[in-house]
C-alpha cells in the first residue's frame, strides 16, 4: 500500500499546533512548513520502516485518544468537541463497567474457542 506524505503525516504524527508536529514513534517534535518535508526527511532517517508502521496502523486503525482534538475530526464530526482527558474518562468507566458486568455473568468454568480462520 503506497501512502502520500500526507498520509503518513496524520497516520504516524499527532500535530500540536498548525506549526508544530510530534512523531508518534519516538515523541520528538518537528516544525511544520507548508507542506510535510520536515516529517517525511525523518520518517526516511530515522524511521527506515516507516512503511510497515503506517500500514500497520492504517489496518488496525489504532487512533491515540487525543485524535478526538484533530481539527479535521471536529469539522467533520456531527456532535459537541471532546477533549482527550474527558474521552479517557469515559473510556475508563466503560471498561470498568464491561469488566464488572462479565465478570457477574460468566459462570465458574467456561472455555473459550478460537478459530483461525481470517479472509
């Protein structure tokens, strides 16, 4: 799968401002241009599998919880903003209550199956 620069820049970047950007990978910050040179010259130096980590995240789709603060996901969002910290509370709580509920309601011995299968 071939990725533009702008592709790899939201897929392996969180922007912290419209002229800043951090690397995922390694947390070190980058300035924005007009463009996304600054970030690719370092996925290319310092980050040779820079490929396979977009791919990889590009499949599993694994969006850090502040994505939820990304300006193009509020402008195309069809409800009120939320901030990262009220995201993870929320998160949290959900967790904490899917964990309690299937705890009450598996019995004492149960087996799980799994089928290898994936198309």
């Amino acid at each position: 799968m071939e990725f533009t620069n702008k592709d790899l820049y939201y897929l392996l970047f969180t922007e912290l401002s419209p002229n800043q950007a951090r690397c995922n990978t390694c947390i070190n910050v980058f300035k924005s241009g007009n463009g996304y040179t600054n970030q690719v010259h370092h996925l290319l130096k310092r980050h040779p599998d820079y490929q396979e980590l977009a791919a990889a995240v590009f499949r599993k789709d694994r969006m850090p919880v502040s994505f939820c603060e990304r300006p193009l996901v509020r402008k195309n969002a069809k409800m009120e903003p939320i901030s990262a910290a009220t995201l993870q509370k929320y998160l949290d709580a959900l967790y904490g209550l899917v964990r309690e509920v299937t705890a009450t309601t598996l019995p004492d011995k149960f087996g799980i199956v799994l089928d290898a299968l994936t198309t």
